[in-house]
C-alpha cells in the first residue's frame, strides 16, 4: 500500500469495524499510530468522516414498520418542508427529488397508528400539496455503504 491510497485503505477498515482503535487500524495498514492519527483527523477535517455510529436493527429495537412518503411541495416551500421533516425523529432519510414529486423521505415507526398520525400531521401543512406514502414488506438492503476503489496507479 502506498500513501496515496492510504485515505482509501483507512476508509474501508473502519467501514469493516468502526470501533477498532488506532492501535489496530495502523497494525492491518501496515503504519505507524501517528500515521493512522494524523490521516483520520485529515479525512475527519475535510468532512469525508462525519461521525461514528452504530448501525441500528430498526426490527429489534421495536421500529418495524418502514414507510416511504413522496410529497409535492409548494413551489418555495421545498427548504422549509425538508427542514421541518428533517425534525421529525421517525425520518431517517429526507431527499429533494426530480421527477413527480419534490420530496421523498423514509421513516421508522413502531406501529401504523404511529404511521398514521405522522402522515395526518404532515397533510395538514399548507405547504405540502400531495402525498403518497407506501409501507415496506420487507428490507433487502438498507443503511448499505460500499468499499472505496483504490486509486493506486
């Protein structure tokens, strides 16, 4: 391994285990600590690392019940309903779209009630002209990232 695909390299092992400590990540990089150190406070700095988190089983934790919103917004309002549903704790993805609709957003709830009221509150803004909302049977893949393609030449 080379400096040049080092970012890369360190990416993808804490994409295998991010909670190795950096004992560990220079031990599989083949680097010293300081190294390890040094290029993940960089990666950190520039954004490309934005955080550490579990990744959550939405199933066990009591949140089976998975619905995809697409919404037509009001022509300015697209800022002010992205913001306010990005409020929302039950939204885990919120993104402004091309196509029909304007916004789709994805949320966890624990049951359909929960889903519903969500759904009844959202239709009461002004704002939001249409909404389509579709309940997922079952999860293929979700919360996915994927490896980094070396650059090494």
């Amino acid at each position: 391994m080379t400096y040049e695909t080092l970012d890369t390299e360190l990416v993808n092992a804490l994409l295998n285990n991010g909670r190795s400590s950096l004992r560990n990540l220079a031990e599989e990089l083949d680097v010293s600590v300081t190294t390890v150190s040094n290029h993940l406070s960089d990666l950190e700095e520039a954004g490309a690392i934005d955080g550490y988190t579990p990744i959550l089983d939405y199933d066990a934790l009591g949140y089976d019940v998975t619905a995809v919103m697409q919404l037509k917004v009001e022509g300015t309002a697209l800022q002010e309903v992205t913001e306010e549903l990005e409020q929302y704790e039950q939204m885990v993805s919120v993104y402004e779209v091309t196509g029909d609709h304007d916004i789709i957003a994805v949320a966890k709830f624990t049951d359909t009630d929960q889903m519903n009221d969500q759904i009844k509150t959202l239709l009461t803004d002004p704002d939001i002209n249409e909404s389509n909302t579709s309940v997922v049977l079952n999860s293929v893949a979700e919360g996915k990232q994927f490896k980094l393609e070396s650059k090494e030449q």
